[in-house]
C-alpha cells in the first residue's frame, strides 16, 4: 500500500486559520507557529536513512521499500 501524500500547503493554511480565528493571535505569530509546525512534520515524514532522505510517500507502507529507482534504501527509517 502507498502513503497518501502529504500536503503541507492545506496543513498550513488550517494552522494559521485555528491560531488567527480562534486563538485571536496576530497574522505573524499564527504564521510562524505554522512554519515550526508544517517543518516539524516533514522531518518526521523524512527517510533518516543516510543513503536514502526521500518522503514517507516514496515507499511502500507495507514493506517500507523506497520507490525510487536509484537508491539502495530497503527499509523506511524513523528518528
């Protein structure tokens, strides 16, 4: 089975939407807690594989077998 991709842009448009409609922060600050946030979600979502750095969404969930051709990664890596 693959991993759904993981679209970063809607994530950060419904933080900053929660912190500004919600919580009443200012533009700037809603922004920069959905920068944090958005980034800390790609890192967990990256291979740590040294040879490898490709998203969840390039393997295969049930084998975690990376999808791209040229690269020696067999088995998707957490942190």
């Amino acid at each position: 089975m693959l991993e759904k991709r993981f679209d970063f842009n809607k994530m950060y448009g419904r933080i900053v939407r929660y912190y500004l409609d919600k919580k009443h922060y200012t533009k700037e600050k809603a922004n920069m807690i959905a920068q944090q946030v958005v980034r800390r979600e790609l890192q967990q979502r990256i291979c740590k594989n040294s040879e490898c750095g490709h998203l969840l969404h390039d393997h295969l969930r049930n084998n975690e077998v990376c999808l791209i051709s040229r690269c020696g990664c067999e088995k998707f890596v957490r942190a």
